[in-house]
C-alpha cells in the first residue's frame, strides 16, 4: 500500500528537526586567543607653558612624558622644537633625571627607561623670546621617540602656542614737594633714583593693594625725577620707597591730576617709609602714569 504524500512530508520534516537537534547539542571547545605580547607605548600626555608673554620675557616649557604600555621601555628621548625667535635661556637644562642639550631651534632630551604605567618627571626648559614681536605666535612641538613594536604613535606628539602681546607701560615723575601744597611746580626739585634717601621705586602684580607679592618691575628715576617700566598686561600697585629721615610723602589726589601725588597709602618701618598707589589694570598696549610727590622731613 502506498504512504499518502502529506504522511511522507510529515515524517521527512520529523527526521530533519531531529537531525537539527542533535547537531545542535553538539560542543565544540573554542580555541583560546593567543595573549596580546607585552609592549611599552611612550606618550606625550601634555605641553604646558603660559598662554601669553611680551617680547624679551624668560618662560618655561613643560613637557610632560608617561609610559602607557604594558612593558618596560627603552631609554627615552624627547625632541623639542621651536620658533627661531626664541632661545635658551641661561637656567635652560632641567638637571636630573633628564639630560637635555640643544641648538638653533631644536633641543633634544634623554631620560633611563620607564616601567609600564611610570609618569616621568616632567621636562621644565627655560626659554627667553629675544626677538619675537607682538603678534607672534611661538608654537614649539615635543615629539617622543617611538618604541619598537609601538601600535600606535599618535600619542607620540603634542604641540603648544604662546601669543605674543604688547607690554604696557607704568610712568611717572618724583619731584620734592618743597611748599607741601599736593601740586608740582615747574621750579620745584625732581628726585632721582640716585637722590639721597631715595630707595627703590617697583611694581607688583596684586589682585588688590593688601596682596604682598614679590615686585615684578623695578624703575629708575632719571635726573629729572621720571622712570618708565614695561611690564606684562595685569595687575600692580606701586611702590616707592624712601629713608623716613630724609623724606616724607605729600598728600594724594590734590588739585589737577596730572601735576598732583598719586601715592594713596602709606607705611612706616624703623628706616624706611614706604607709598603705595591705588590697583593699577595694565592692559596689552596701555599706559598708566602714577606720580609721587615727597616733601622734606621736618
């Protein structure tokens, strides 16, 4: 007797699923994948220098080297290069563990080998922008020496760009307030930097006049009693400084402002006397003059 079509289709389909299913429950052990070999990778994580400068300025540039791979390096060697406007200046070499030497505008560094994951020391070169001009971007560029066996060296490189800006100018006048009335007269004596009791005449960058920071500008007072100082954009307050028993301050803000005092706080010490004037917002390019009248000690 023969078997109906749909009772054969049936049972073909049965006997391909139980093909499928024990196919299926079949396990095949995977292979293991081979363990990637062991490599140092030395990166530049990082250039670092200030944004800003004026032309004759001494900065620093920092470089910053790590090795992100999974073995010990090979010695490590950094070139760094940058504008022919610029060159090292006299505290140039960072020491120990670098050793670092150079000319024209590329300087090259050398450091032992770094374990897997070691931060070296960073590399601190000192620099002076001899005859860079406002304008100028000075972009200097640290690139590592690769490793053999390296996957990638993108990591290898990094760059940094310092603008080059107009200083600005703090002026002024010291004259001898002989009448005491808060105004320069024209037959009234100037003072000097070489005057004696006269003792310095400086600049300091403040955020406001109580800070007590180091003077970034000293000024010379010439025979005729004016000094000049080209400073870096910010923030200053003045400071004259006298022998208390020779001179004393006039009093501020009297009368025409451009022939008065402008040194509004004053302090005393055992030997000298001291006047300071208000915040002084020196911009890129900008002039600000500031006066000091001193009278005669009594």
């Amino acid at each position: 007797m023969a078997i109906p079509r749909f009772i054969r289709w049936h049972a073909t389909q049965i006997g391909y699923g139980a093909l499928a299913l024990s196919a299926a429950m079949v396990v095949v052990p995977a292979t293991p994948a081979a363990a990637a070999p062991a490599r140092p990778d030395i990166a530049v994580t990082n250039i670092a220098s200030r944004s800003t400068i004026i032309p004759g300025t001494v900065f620093t540039i920092g470089v910053f080297i790590q090795n992100v791979g999974s073995d010990t390096s090979g010695p490590v060697t950094v070139a760094l290069t940058g504008p022919s406007s610029v060159s090292a200046a006299t505290n140039f070499n960072p020491g120990p563990p670098w050793t670092c030497t150079g000319a024209a505008s590329t300087w090259i560094c050398e450091h032992a080998p770094l374990a897997a994951g070691e931060i070296a020391a960073p590399v601190n070169l000192s620099f002076q922008a001899d005859t860079a001009v406002p304008g100028d971007v000075l972009t200097f560029t640290a690139a590592a020496a690769p490793e053999p066996g390296e996957d990638s060296i993108s990591n290898n490189m990094r760059q940094g760009n310092i603008d080059v800006i107009a200083p600005g100018v703090i002026r002024g006048t010291l004259w001898l307030d002989t009448n005491r009335d808060g105004q320069r007269q024209p037959d009234e004596p100037r003072v000097s930097s070489d005057t004696p009791g006269m003792i310095s005449i400086t600049a300091s960058p403040r955020t406001n006049p109580d800070d007590t920071v180091p003077p970034r500008g000293e000024g010379f007072a010439e025979t005729d009693g004016t000094y000049s100082m080209t400073l870096e954009p910010g923030n200053y307050v003045l400071l004259v400084q006298v022998d208390r028993q020779v001179f004393q301050f006039t009093a501020p803000d009297v009368g025409d402002d451009a022939t008065d005092s402008d040194l509004v706080q004053f302090q005393s010490a055992e030997l000298v006397r001291a006047g300071l004037s208000d915040l002084i917002r020196l911009t890129s390019g900008g002039e600000v003059v500031v006066d000091a009248g001193l009278a005669p000690v009594s």
